[in-house]
C-alpha cells in the first residue's frame, strides 16, 4: 500500500532534482543510494529511512520541511 506522504515526498523530489538539472544517477550517486531505488522514491514506492531523508534534503539545498511539509503536491 502506497502512502500520501510517500507519493507527496517522492514528488517534491522528482521536482526539485529536476528543476536543479540533476540527473537521477547522480543524485542517487550523491545520497549513496541506488538510481533504481531513487526511482521508486520519485514514484511513491518507496519507503525513506529519515537518515535517506535528510541526505536528500540536504542535497538538493531544502530544508526536511519542504520535501514533508504538509501542502499537499499538486
């Protein structure tokens, strides 16, 4: 079962690693984690440890906040 705060975080990832002109190899390179585990982050698969979630905070330059924050993605 795939949880709002899933869908909503993978998301606001998907976006802002985007607007970043990141790739999804390299962002997944920088926060030690797999492409094809990212991947199912950005979808709302995925289950972020908080540790996961703060590497890609950090990583795209936003505080945890905005990644979990409670407006809803459009």
């Amino acid at each position: 079962m795939i949880g709002e705060l899933q869908v909503t975080v993978g998301r606001r990832v998907r976006r802002l690693r985007i607007e970043r002109g990141i790739s999804q190899e390299a962002l997944a390179r920088d926060v030690e984690m797999h492409r094809t585990y990212l991947g199912g982050v950005e979808r709302g698969e995925r289950n972020l440890t908080l540790r996961s979630l703060e590497r890609l905070a950090e990583r795209l330059g936003v505080p945890v906040r905005e990644l979990i924050g409670d407006a809803p993605e459009a």
